[in-house]
C-alpha cells in the first residue's frame, strides 16, 4: 500500500471508531441528569460520560489533524 492510501484508510478507522463513540455518549447523555450528591451510581455514569466525550473529543482531534496532513500534500 502506498503511504496516502494508509493514511485514507487510518481515516476511514477513526471516522468508523468517532461515529461508534458518538452514538454511545448520545445514548448515555439521554439519561444523564448529572452527578447526584453522594451516589455512587451518579459518580459513576458522570465518569463513564466524560471518558466519552473526551474519546469524542481526542478521534475529533486526531481526524482533523489527518485531514490537514492529506490536503498539504
């Protein structure tokens, strides 16, 4: 394989694992009510949600910067 089609098919990857993880955090912000005092069940959705949105925010990330590298060349 040449080096562009790694790269296009390393994007392909990351759009496939970004829409998996969008369609998660979408579900668990569905009942995402925010961390309740002092539950333990609260703590924990909160955390699931972050780690979520910041896998969102990092495959977001990391596509751009592909992306950039693929229309410089």
């Amino acid at each position: 394989m040449s080096l562009e089609k790694d790269k296009e098919e390393k994007l392909r990857k990351l759009q496939e694992k970004l829409s998996f993880f969008e369609g998660k955090l979408k579900m668990k912000m569905r009942r995402y009510r925010g961390v309740v005092h002092e539950s333990a069940s609260s703590e924990m959705k909160h955390q699931e949600v972050m780690v979520l949105k910041a896998m969102v925010t990092g495959l977001q990330k990391e596509i751009q910067d592909l992306l950039d590298i693929i229309k410089k060349k």
